[in-house]
C-alpha cells in the first residue's frame, strides 16, 4: 500500500482543495467526499469570481454594442477562446466553436458535416467504449442518410482490440469517432495511434475529448485529429460551455448547424450569407458568462500543468485500485494497468445493488454515481445492468480513497447476505 | 418510527420479501422498470370472483427500494378490492415506507405501485368489458 503522503510529489493537494470552497463542507455530519468527478468536476474559487466579476461589472451582449461594455464584453469571451486554443494547440482560435456541451459539440459534426457528406453505403466508425453521446448523433444521421455504424471491439477488461482496425477501415468509412477516455472504464485510448490509422485509409477522425481534456495533456496538433469535443463543467469550468475544435478547410466547408442570429453575415427575404469562423456556428447569444468562466478554468489547469494533473490522477488510480481489490467481492471492471486508466473506479461489490452501495456511502458523507453512466451498450456487453463508479480530480486524496474502502465495509455489514 | 427503525423495515422487507413468485393464475400481469438502474418487478393479480377481493404477488430484482417496496405492497394489497388497490397512492406509500429515505430514489420506491396500477387497470376494463356483454 502506498503511504499517503508519496502520493503528494507533484501536485500540491491541500493547496488546491483550499481553491474549491465546496469541498470544505459536511454532508450528512461527514466531511464531503467529492467522488464523482468524471460527472461534473467542482469549482475553483476562481472561475466563481471571474464569472462574479463579469456579471457586476463587464455584462453587455457580445459583437453588437458600439458601446464600451458590450465591446468589454466580447473582448473577454473572445480572450476566453484564444485561451482555449492555446491550450489544446488549435492554430488559431477560428478553430474553436463555443457550443453547449461535448453532446452538442458531436451533434454538429454529425448533422452539419454528416448530412452534407454522408451517402448511402458509407460507414461511420465508432468503438464499442462510446458514450451515449457519441453513439446516438451518428444513429440519427446514419439513419438519416443510410449510412451504416459500424464499431471498433473492446475485450474483456475495456480495451480496444485493434487487430482488426485496417480491416474495419475501408474506402467506405468516412468517419472514425472515438472516445479519448471511457467515462465508464477510465481506458485511456492510443488516439494518436487510430487518427494515424484511419488518415491513412482517408477518413476523417473525431475525439471525445470529454474526459481527456480535463485529465490529459491534450495536443490537437500532435494528434492530428479533425474535430475534438469536450464539456467545460468537466474541467473546472461552468455547465452551459463546450468546444468544438475542428481543423479549418474543414469547418469552412461545411453548412452552418443552427440559424440565427450571429452567425450571418448579410440577410434578404430570400436567403442569406454565412458569418466567417467560428461565428458560423454560434447563432444567437452565446453564454457569455461560461465562456469568461471557462477562460479562468483553462487559466487554472495550465497553472497546474496538465502533466502534473495526469501524473496525480495516475497515482490516485492506482491507489483505488489496490485499496478496492483488497474488499471481499468487489469486481473491479476495466484496465487494471494505470498506464492506461484514467481516474474513473467502476464496480460492483457483490450482489448489493450499485444504488445501495451509493446510498450507504451517501450516508458516509461520500457522492459516487451508480448506474450505467450513459453507456448502456457497454454494460450490456460486460453482462451488467448497472454498476458503481468512483471518480477523481486533481483535488482527490488518499484519505478519501480510505474512506470508500471503509464505506465498502459498512455496506457489506448492512447486507450481510452479500456473497 | 426513527430513521433506524425504517431503515431496518425496509431491509426486511428486501431480505426477507413477502409473497414472491409468480402467481400461475393470475387475472392480470405487468412487468415494469426503471432501465436507467436495473430495477425491474412483475405484479400478478387474481380477483375472486365471489367476494371481489384481490391476491396480489410479485417478483423481480433490483435495488433493496425497488424490492422492499414491490415486497410491502403485495401485503398491502392482498385482500383488497380492484377499487381499493387503484386507491393506494404514491404519498401514502412513500410515508409508510419512511419518507425522507425514499424521497431520493422515488423512481425505485414508486415502480411497484405504477406497475400494480397498471395490471389492476387492466383487470378493470376486462371486468367492465364483460359487464357490459352481460347487458
């Protein structure tokens, strides 16, 4: 077992849990332990305060006013974009879309560059890893255009089986879409290794980048990807935010997904002329406030240095995963090597129904998720309906870890019939 | 009852479940559950002709609230009128079983209830249906 505190070498913990005031509070007369990262990640101090800051004193809408606020205004959203350019290494912050969420981000590649290139017989390549949210988007349009989905295997402990990838990469795959992280299994994918993969046989590749960005050195350029998507809420920053990057030629070619305002530039009864990028794809008022929040959050994580929040996560993973196998009948689903697992802990812990197991740790003051965590094909595939899943962040301690092991106990105590 | 005392209900409940199984007679069946979880029961519902009265079962797997809950009902049930059982609502359910345990995870708590609504329904529009060819 490692001591706690050799936990401790590259990132200092106790510093950035004083950063997250929702992390200094009792739930049910316990100290909280924040569990359920992969989720929605807490807040530091200073995206609360950016966001606080911008509403008291900077609010106006963005790209209209000739009025000083409002260009305060868009000069602080569009600050926010050049920061989130930077920080995945887009070539230019015309690359980087503001949208919703990571769902919303894969929904307008699939119907905007989908339905403009998608044509019957054409197939669209996933892996059996996804997330809802990038498996039904191209469902809707492969229905739509009758294209065919088609899917990269994952093996008995959730890594993708890439023997057969060239074979599955024909001159009919048009796109291959894959996760970067499970959120389900933590599996950290060799993304670099499929994008390289599947140019070579001329498609195009997406990453959902929604549990990468937060907790991996990203690079879109060393990847070499088309389009990437990801959440801000995952990544220190504010729900109602996500990116879309996607390479250039690529976005200039394609339609625009929701019409509205700002994102034309000239319009007649009969019709009407796009705006240049990323405005093409952000119609009506964007969230002005999230973008300014997501800045402060990218701001906070390169302070950080994502190499030290990777190398944290690795040794908090592999923590989880010696303390839970040490508890009678846990089965612990997904890669057991941290090389390559994220900080995502599923499983089950004998025949107590994950719910269970989440209220009598609830009970203990510690919120993990339990259910299928939006990937209902991948439990079906690994014979399980539903599942518990401990997550963590750069605020997560051994202590915590401690403290889940000790609440497996307690629930083992409380259903004495467990097996 | 305190907090402990409901919880210890509920776990009765679930670990020792009353009238579990399926009943082979049955007037009625309906199976339901919550797909996001797992939880899943079947409500069986036999009306005897002479005296109106109900005998209701159920089976299914799920989480200790689900089964607890599906377990508390058949008993409840058991004895009753169409119109009786089609009586039971949710609030009192939730207050018998110990509200502030079961508000969280209404969903599990009410899956039961739903589920033996709907075969009593369907029990109800056979019996009218055949009330009304009787005319």
């Amino acid at each position: 077992m490692l001591a706690s505190s050799s936990i401790l070498r590259t990132l200092d913990v106790q510093a950035v849990r004083a950063d997250f005031p929702i992390l200094s509070q009792s739930v049910n007369g316990k100290p909280l332990a924040f569990l359920d990262s992969a989720a929605s990640s807490q807040k530091p101090l200073a995206v609360i305060e950016a966001m606080n800051e911008y509403y008291r004193t900077t609010h106006a809408n963005v790209h209209r006013g000739v009025y000083t606020l409002s260009e305060r205004a868009t000069e602080l959203y569009e600050n926010a974009r050049k920061r989130v350019a930077r920080f995945i290494g887009a070539k230019s912050s015309r690359e980087i879309i503001f949208t919703r969420n990571t769902t919303e981000s894969i929904n307008l590649v699939a119907q905007a560059w989908g339905r403009a290139n998608l044509r019957p017989g054409n197939e669209i390549l996933l892996t059996e890893l996804e997330h809802h949210s990038n498996l039904v988007p191209w469902q809707l349009i492969a229905r739509e255009t009758g294209a065919r989905v088609r899917y990269i295997p994952v093996d008995g402990q959730g890594v993708l089986q890439l023997d057969g990838l060239d074979a599955l990469l024909t001159e009919r795959t048009k796109i291959v879409a894959f996760a970067q992280m499970s959120n389900m299994l933590g599996t950290i994918t060799p993304a670099a290794e499929i994008v390289r993969r599947a140019k070579a046989a001329g498609a195009l590749t997406l990453i959902d980048a929604a549990q990468g960005v937060p907790h991996l050195p990203t690079n879109v350029q060393e990847l070499g990807c088309d389009f990437l998507a990801f959440s801000g809420h995952k990544m220190c920053g504010p729900t109602g935010i996500g990116v879309l990057y996607g390479r250039r030629e690529l976005l200039e070619a394609m339609p625009p997904f929701l019409g509205g305002g700002d994102m034309i530039r000239r319009v007649t009864f009969e019709g009407a002329e796009w705006n240049e990028l990323p405005w093409k794809f952000e119609a009506g008022t964007p969230a002005i406030a999230e973008g300014v929040g997501l800045g402060a959050a990218v701001d906070y994580l390169s302070g950080l240095g994502m190499d030290a929040v990777r190398a944290h996560e690795r040794e908090i993973i592999a923590y989880a995963l010696e303390r839970l196998a040490e508890v009678p009948t846990v089965a612990i689903y997904g890669p057991m090597a941290p090389d390559i697992r994220g900080g995502v802990a599923t499983f089950n812990l004998g025949d107590i129904h994950p719910h269970d197991v989440a209220a009598v740790l609830d009970a203990e003051g510690i919120a993990i998720r339990a259910g299928h965590h939006c990937a209902m094909p991948l439990h079906e595939k690994f014979g399980l309906t539903a599942s518990s899943r401990a997550s963590f962040y750069i605020y997560t301690i051994p202590e915590e870890i401690d403290r889940l092991v000790e609440g497996l106990y307690k629930a083992r105590s409380i259903y004495k019939k467990a097996k | 009852m305190d907090r402990q005392g409901q919880i210890d209900f509920i776990l009765d409940h679930y670990e020792n479940p009353r009238r579990k199984g399926a009943l082979l007679d049955a007037g009625a069946s309906a199976q339901g559950s919550n797909p996001g979880c797992g939880d899943l029961v079947t409500m069986y519902v036999k009306v005897d002709p002479q005296t109106g009265r109900a005998d209701v079962t159920f089976d299914g797997t799920g989480c200790t609230i689900s089964q607890a809950s599906a377990s508390y009902l058949v008993e409840l049930a058991s004895g009753k009128t169409l119109e009786d059982i089609l009586a039971i609502d949710r609030d009192d359910l939730m207050g018998a079983l110990g509200r502030d345990i079961v508000e969280q995870r209404a969903p599990c708590a009410a899956l039961a209830l739903d589920t033996l609504h709907a075969a009593a329904h369907e029990l109800d529009r056979e019996r009218a249906c055949h009330e009304i060819r009787m005319e």
